[in-house]
C-alpha cells in the first residue's frame, strides 16, 4: 500500500496532494483517523487543458481559478468507525457515513486518471439508491478501497467477538440460575423431612408390603 496514497500523518501532505485542514472534522470518543487526502494535484489538468486557451478572452480564467479553489478546499477522511467527505469553498458541504451503514465499496479510474495516478472511490448504503458518498480524483483509489474494506472487516469481527461473549455470559448465567434452583429445592425436601429419593424407596419397598399381605391372609 503506497505511503503517498495512505497518508499516516493526516495534517501533512504529500507532495501529490495539497496541504490538509481538519479544522472541521468532529471525531467521537475513541475515533481514530487511519487516512486523509484531498483530491490528487493532477486531478486540475483537465482544467488547464481547457482553460488555457480560453484564458485570452478571459473566459478561461474563472474556470481554471474554481477547479485549483475546489482541489484545496476538498478534503477526504477514513476513520476507524467511517468515512467523511468535505466540499465547499465559501461554505461546507460535510457528509458522513457510519460502517455499519456500508453496502458496497468500488473505485474506478478514467484512461486520463490511470495515467497520471489518480481516480475516484464509490461508496453505496444499504437501503441507498446509488452511489451515496464518493472520492473524487484521489491518489491511489485501489489502496483507498482497500483500506475502507479492512477497517469494515474490523468492525464486524469485533460486533462478531462481542455477540460470543453476551453468549458465553448468558450461558454462564443459566447454570448458576440452575444450582440456585437445585439448592433451593434440597433446602425445601429437608425442611419438610422429605427424603430427595423418597419415591424411589416407596416404590422399591412395594412388592414386600404385597408379599406381607399375601403371608397374612394365608395364616387366617
């Protein structure tokens, strides 16, 4: 997985994406960032290809200044509990998506994007129509997919681990539930001078008392 596209630091940048602020970002408790970028540096050249020449009657200009404005003030973000995605350059357009939430996870890359390095992450949800949250002309958008897949497996492995303990303490729960009732029980037969195999012996001593009878009458 490429240092470049999976940043450990995410407040530093590297030299394919511009510098990070993460003013905006709420973690919860626990919450730890494992990658942040913004767009790739190369995702602009689209821009400059068509602005240039248009850049004489000055239409050009406005076009080239929106995609450098949107590159730096577009930030992605992959925690350990889900991904965040921020746009906007005079306000901010901030959504978030939980893991638990995750249904399907692709990246694709345009002939251009393939070339220079760069292309894009789709995120769908479950009960979602489409793709409901995207990472637009990222570095490295294979390594990205396959960040966002581990954290996931992660995640469920851990609701997996805490589902076998609530089993392992129920269970541990009905056999002590048991030997209170078992205790309880032994303590009622004594209070009562109930023998516990009472009905073994009475049933045991049965056959004597018909022979007894039989011996009486056959004396009379």
């Amino acid at each position: 997985m490429s240092d470049a596209a999976l940043q450990a630091e995410p407040t530093t940048g590297s030299e394919n994406t511009a510098e990070l602020d993460l003013d905006w970002l709420s973690l919860e408790d626990g919450e730890e960032i494992r990658w942040a970028s913004t767009p790739h540096k190369y995702s602009i050249v689209p821009a400059l290809v068509v602005g240039l020449p248009l850049s004489v009657v000055l239409i050009g200009i406005p076009l080239i200044a929106a995609s450098y404005l949107q590159y730096t003030n577009t930030n992605y973000v992959v925690t350990n509990k889900g991904l965040y995605s921020k746009r906007g350059i005079l306000s901010r357009d901030v959504q978030q998506i939980g893991f638990d939430k995750v249904q399907n996870i692709s990246y694709s890359q345009s002939a251009i994007g393939s070339s220079l390095g760069y292309g894009s992450v789709d995120v769908s949800t479950a009960g979602g129509s489409g793709v409901e949250l995207q990472f637009r002309s990222i570095p490295n958008p294979a390594a990205v997919q396959e960040l966002i897949s581990k954290e996931i497996d992660k995640r469920q492995r851990s609701e997996s681990g805490d589902a076998d303990e609530t089993d392992d303490v129920l269970d541990q729960i009905l056999v002590e539930l048991r030997a209170i009732r078992s205790a309880v029980a032994d303590d009622g037969d004594r209070a009562t001078g109930v023998p516990p195999n009472s009905a073994d012996v009475d049933v045991e001593a049965s056959p004597n008392r018909a022979a007894d009878g039989a011996v009486e009458q056959g004396d009379e």
